[in-house]
C-alpha cells in the first residue's frame, strides 16, 4: 500500500495518537492501553482509513478500562451505600444473622466466630459493567437490531449485571457465614470468574434470540 493513499487527516491523527501514547501519564491501569495506542498511531499514519476498525476496538477497551475508575470518583461511595442496603436484608432474607454498620457487614459463623467485611466502592460492580458495556458495543457491531431493541436489551443488561453483583456478594458472606474468613476472601476473589460468564452466557442468549439468530442459522443451513 503506497503512502501517497494515506490522507493527511489521517497522518495528523495517528501522529497525535502516537504523541498521546508518549506524553499521557503512566499507570498500571493505562499501561497496555498506551502501549496499544502507540502501535495504533504509527499504523494510522500508514495506512489511514484501514484504522478506523482499529480506532474503534481501541476506543471500547480504553472505555472498559476508564469507565470505572470515572465512577468510582463520581458515584462510588453512594454505590458502595446502595450495594449495602441490598445485600444486607437479602442475607437476613436467607437466614444469615447479617447487621450492617455503615458499609460494614458484621456476623458470626457457624463455627462461632466474628466476621466483619466492608462494603467498599470497589465492590460496586464498576469493573464489570465496563466489561459489560464493551462487549455490548462490539456485539451491537457485529449482529445489528433496530435501537429499539438495542436500547431495552441495554438497559437488562446493566440491571442484569448490577444484580450479579449484588449474587455474588451474597454467595461470599454466605461462604464466610458457613467456612469461615478464608472462605469468605476465596469466594470474594475468585466468584466473579464463574458468575459473570454464566450472566453473560444467558444475556448473550436473549441478544441472539432477539437478533432472529436461530431462524437466520436455519434458513442459511436451507439455503446451502
């Protein structure tokens, strides 16, 4: 591909992209952002329009990334006060002996001993609704559906995904209630790896049902 098909709008684009990735902060967080950014640039700069699929992909991961870290200075401790509120008479509803002070859940296990877990804005479910949100758009821009649907099905979405949030608290002070502080951490640390895919698993389902996938798959299988 020669460079004379690279437009100038593009050249200034990816110069100003590769700048970004030199003079933007670092932290861990941005770190293999950046990096990708950089990458981006010098390939906007030559080969132009080839990068917009790129920019766009690029531009969903950084909003994942930055999506929660803006909430959490926004809205995070009035979250962490709301996930509190939720979480604590629906432990009480399952027979778990759970008062909260604060943002503190304080109980005792079976095996007799005191626990207390603070309900941090951490635990807001920031992180995985920008994975939610990410995925969302790339689905939205892979299997198209008239933004009626588009917008009811985002709006289950985050719901759906708030809600695994407040499963997998419950399941990881229910842990502690029965096994005890390590228990509690484990299930903390490790439930979101299973109940979010399985979430995701039947949102996933929904969209596709929505978007006709089964009959499109029939009628192609027909067809060929």
């Amino acid at each position: 591909m020669s460079m004379g098909w690279v437009r100038p709008p593009f050249i200034i684009l990816g110069v100003f992209l590769l700048a970004l990735s030199l003079f933007l902060p670092r932290s861990d967080s941005f770190l293999v952002f950046l990096m990708l950014l950089g990458y981006l640039g010098i390939f906007t700069t030559i080969f132009g329009r080839a990068s917009v699929i790129p920019l766009i992909l690029l531009s969903i991961y950084g909003f994942s990334i930055a999506f929660p870290i803006l909430m959490l200075r926004v809205i995070g401790e009035p979250s962490a006060k709301l996930v509190t509120s939720t979480v604590t008479p629906l432990l009480n509803l399952f027979g778990l002996p759970v008062t909260s002070e604060g943002q503190v859940l304080n109980l005792v296990s079976v095996t007799g001993d005191s626990l207390s877990t603070a309900i941090r804005p951490e635990c807001a479910a920031f992180t995985t609704l920008g994975v939610f949100i990410a995925l969302f758009a790339l689905m939205v821009l892979d299997i198209r559906l008239s933004w009626k649907k588009v917008w009811w099905l985002f709006f289950l979405g985050l719901v759906g995904t708030w809600l695994q949030n407040i499963v997998r608290i419950v399941v990881s002070v229910a842990a502690g209630y029965l096994w005890g502080k390590d228990a509690l951490l484990a299930m903390h640390y490790n439930a979101a790896y299973v109940i979010f895919p399985l979430w995701f698993a039947l949102f996933s389902f929904i969209y596709l049902k929505q978007a006709g996938w089964k009959n499109n798959t029939a009628r192609n299988a027909a067809s060929s």
